[in-house]
C-alpha cells in the first residue's frame, strides 16, 4: 500500500493511471449493450438549454461520463483529496469539467463556482454521499445548491450485467467490458428558495430515496442483487 500511496505522488504516474482509466470506461461503453430508461428526462433540460444538477451516488461514478449528452456542459464536484484528483483528471479526457471542494461547505469557493455554472446555464455534477461516506446516504449540501441556484436535481445511477463491487467504503461498481448495462434516471426534485429546516430534511430523503431506488431499478434489470445503502445509525453519526 505504501509503494502504491508512492507511485500515485508522481505526476507521470497519475496522469498514466487517469489516461487508462479514462480508455477502461471506453472500453467497457463500446464492447456493452447499453439502455436508458427514463432518458426523457434529461433530454428536455438538453433540448432546452435549461441546466439542472446530476446527481449520482459516488459509487457508481464510473460510467456516469456516458450518461451525459455530448456537447453539453457539466461541472462535476470533486473533492481536493488525491483520489478526488485522480478522478478528476479521468473525466477530464470525456470534457467534463470540474469543481474543487465540498459541497456541504457553504459560502466555499466550490459553492459560490457552481451557484455561478448553474445561474449562468450550465449544469453541475454532484455525489452527495462523497467523498467519504456513509455509503448512499445524502448529505444537505446537494439541497442547500438546489435551494440557492432554483435549479432541480435529477438523479441517474448505473449498472451492469458483468461486474465487480470492489470492497471499498462506497462498494464501487467496477463494470466489465463485454457485458449488458443500464442507466436509469430518476424524476426532478426542486428545492423552494424559501426552504428551511423540515422542508430541507424532506428534500434530502427525496434525493437519498430516488438514488438508492433508481440504484435497485438497474440492478434489478442486469439481474444483479441490490447494493444496500449503509445503516442509517452510520449516518446518524456522522452527519
């Protein structure tokens, strides 16, 4: 572990690892057969230039670069840790731009970045139970940028037919190449300005809820079991 945490500190080395991450999630999209449900969804914020917040659990963050309409712009929140880095260099090869920071950090300069995105038309990209867990379990800060912007959420999970849940905090979803996947989105959510309190919390669980049931629906049509959120007595610790 220690010669990998070394290997990563090199920049060569980091740039190698996102450049073949980057052509794995290639691979993996060009040898699968793939099917959108509910992409009818995004497609009329598309067709209108209208922006919106993707919302997607961390551990399905693979393949969340084919979910998206070529061509338009997205921001995704990443944090400033050295995996977070990591990741964001990976996408960075699919166009997609991204934010430094947390999103629970209110008046950060993440925050005030993606309140400027979405006001000026363009959308955000958002894991609300990263970076660090509980594991499918929304943190408020996704509410509190959709409150703040009047923008809505849309959630979007994954899944595939051929695949390895790595044994991480997040139980990643490691897609196979030559396999069935889905991508399933979930309906808006909006957030009134004037939310506070009890209307926060309700928005939150409706976030958590649409991801972890949009998360069973594509497991369910791969056929494969469900990954269970971590216990709610986890989240009532740490959030």
């Amino acid at each position: 572990m220690g010669m990998v945490k070394a290997l990563t500190r090199s920049e060569a080395v980091r740039n190698a690892l996102c450049w073949l991450g980057a052509q794995y999630i290639r691979l993996v999209f060009t040898t699968g057969r793939w099917q959108v449900v509910g992409g009818d969804l995004p497609a009329g914020f598309w067709d209108q230039g209208k922006p919106f917040i993707l919302a997607f659990w961390h551990g399905r963050i693979l393949m969340m670069p084919y979910c998206w309409r070529r061509g338009v712009s997205i921001h995704m929140l990443i944090s400033q840790h050295r995996d977070g880095q990591i990741i964001a260099r990976t996408v960075s090869h699919f166009g997609i731009r991204t934010v430094a920071g947390s999103s629970s950090k209110g008046g950060s300069a993440a925050l005030r970045n993606m309140l400027k995105a979405l006001k000026g038309g363009q959308c955000v990209g958002i894991t609300p139970d990263g970076p660090r867990g509980p594991r499918m379990r929304a943190s408020d800060g996704i509410v509190q940028v959709a409150r703040l912007s009047g923008v809505p959420i849309l959630p979007c999970s994954f899944s595939a037919r051929r695949r390895r849940i790595m044994g991480s905090w997040d139980r990643f979803v490691l897609a196979l190449p030559f396999s069935r996947g889905a991508f399933v989105w979930g309906k808006p959510i909006t957030v009134p300005p004037d939310a506070s309190g009890e209307a926060l919390e309700v928005a939150r669980l409706a976030v958590e809820s649409s991801l972890n049931h949009i998360s069973e629906e594509a497991d369910r049509l791969m056929g494969c079991a469900p990954v269970a959120p971590a216990p709610l007595a986890v989240e009532g610790a740490g959030r």
